[in-house]
C-alpha cells in the first residue's frame, strides 16, 4: 500500500507543479494585460482563482503525506509518551470524520453543481467543486499512511520523514 501512496503522492506532486504554473502564468497575464495594456482579460481572474482552491485542496493531501501540517505540540507534550499516542490517534480518528464528512458533502455539492457554468470560463461548476471530496479522499489516504508508517516505526514516529 506505501508504495501506492507513494507513487499517487508522486503524481500529485507533479500535478500540483503544474497548476502552480497556470496559477503564476495567468496572474501575470493579469497584471500585465489590466496594468501595462490597459485592456484586462476576463478569464486571467477566473482561472487563477480555480487553480488556487485546487492547489489548496491538493495541496494539503500532499503536505499530509509528508507530516508538514501544523501540528500544536504544547497539549501532546504535557503527556507521557502513551498518553501522546493515545492523543495523536484521537486526533487522527476526529481527522478521518472530517475527511470523510468532506467526501460526502463535496460529492453531493459537484453533483449538485454540475449543470451550473462558471461565467466566464463556462466550465462546469461541479468539476471546480469537485476537488473537495478528491482533496477529502487524498487527505484520509495520506493520513491513513502515514499512521501505518509510524505504528511500523515503533517509537521513533516522530521524526518527519516523508512517507
């Protein structure tokens, strides 16, 4: 299963490389066509503004598989060392909820949105919103491997290797 994750993680890695670029590209096109032309393209704003929600979407799967969230260590480091795991697997449980809260509603929102168009773009609003329960998906697999990568670890689960 690691090296599933390991070759999907990959992937969206690369796929988030490339949605950086349109995001960067079509801001620039922004700027230069609204503040040096004079003449601004209606699409640049629109385009940008996708690629962010996806790159954010995608973009905490794939921090998720590296263990790079923001962690508040102040109330795990109060415990002893089992009272730490048994805080992080909480944690993780309230995670997978919320993740597969995310899948749900997320499919039920594309589906819903699918015959809208985006206005300028006229892309349809169910593929945009989609990215919420793949975002939802990628984020409990990521997670669900690295908990498997740190029970097999043992005691020194908290360097933060990547997977």
């Amino acid at each position: 299963m690691q090296k599933i994750v390991g070759y999907i993680n990959v992937g969206m890695k690369h796929l988030l490389n490339v949605i950086m670029a349109i995001l960067v590209i079509s801001t620039f096109l922004q700027v230069v066509f609204r503040f040096v032309l004079e003449n601004p393209l209606a699409w640049t704003e629109e385009l940008a503004r996708y690629c962010l929600i996806w790159l954010t979407f995608l973009g905490a799967a794939y921090t998720m598989s590296l263990k790079q969230h923001i962690v508040v260590e102040f109330f795990t480091n109060l415990f002893p060392p089992f009272g730490r795991k048994i805080f992080q697997m909480l944690a993780a449980i309230v995670s997978l909820l919320f993740f597969t809260l995310m899948i749900y509603q997320g499919i039920q929102l594309s589906l819903s949105a699918v015959s809208q168009l985006s206005p300028v773009l006229r892309l349809p609003m169910g593929a945009i919103y989609a990215v919420i329960p793949i975002g939802g998906l990628f984020l409990a697999i990521n997670l669900i491997s690295v908990i498997i990568h740190d029970m097999k670890k043992g005691d020194d689960a908290h360097d933060d290797s990547a997977v």
